[in-house]
C-alpha cells in the first residue's frame, strides 16, 4: 500500500511517501511497525494526539481496519482560518 507523509510527519520521516508491504490489521498496527523500523518514524509517530490519518483520502481512526486500503495518508490536524 501507498503510506504518504505530510507537513512535519514527512519533515521527520524524511519521505513524502513509500510503498509498505505490511502484515498490520489496523493503522495503529501499521504505526507500531513503522515506529520499529527506525528512530525518525518512532519520533513522527511519538503523539499520536497531534495526527489524523485518511484511507483511501477518507478521514478515520486509528483503530480502523486497514482490509482493502490502498492508501495511508498521515498529518497533522488542520487549522482554519
């Protein structure tokens, strides 16, 4: 699946997005293994208050099934204005 990174999350990880082959159920799963991987996905994931995340460009949770997605997008809340 497609993971795309953006504003600070990307600055951390240092990627604006990656193709991961996951095993992970929820998001919260595939979290815990990018957070395992290296320590700049461990510090971009570190407050998992300060992200929100979309599948397939739909705002969800971080409990949700992660079945059928093609697309993982993480970022921080947005802010109007």
């Amino acid at each position: 699946m497609d993971v795309l990174y953006f504003a600070w999350v990307r600055e951390r990880i240092g990627l604006p997005k990656e193709k991961v082959e996951t095993q992970a159920a929820t998001v919260g799963d595939l979290v815990a293994e990018l957070s395992a991987r290296e320590e700049r996905y461990a510090v971009a994931f570190a407050d998992l208050s300060a992200l929100r995340v979309a599948l397939d460009q739909e705002l969800s949770d971080f409990d949700a099934s992660l079945a059928g997605v093609r697309e993982v997008a993480f970022f921080p809340p947005m802010t109007g204005g």
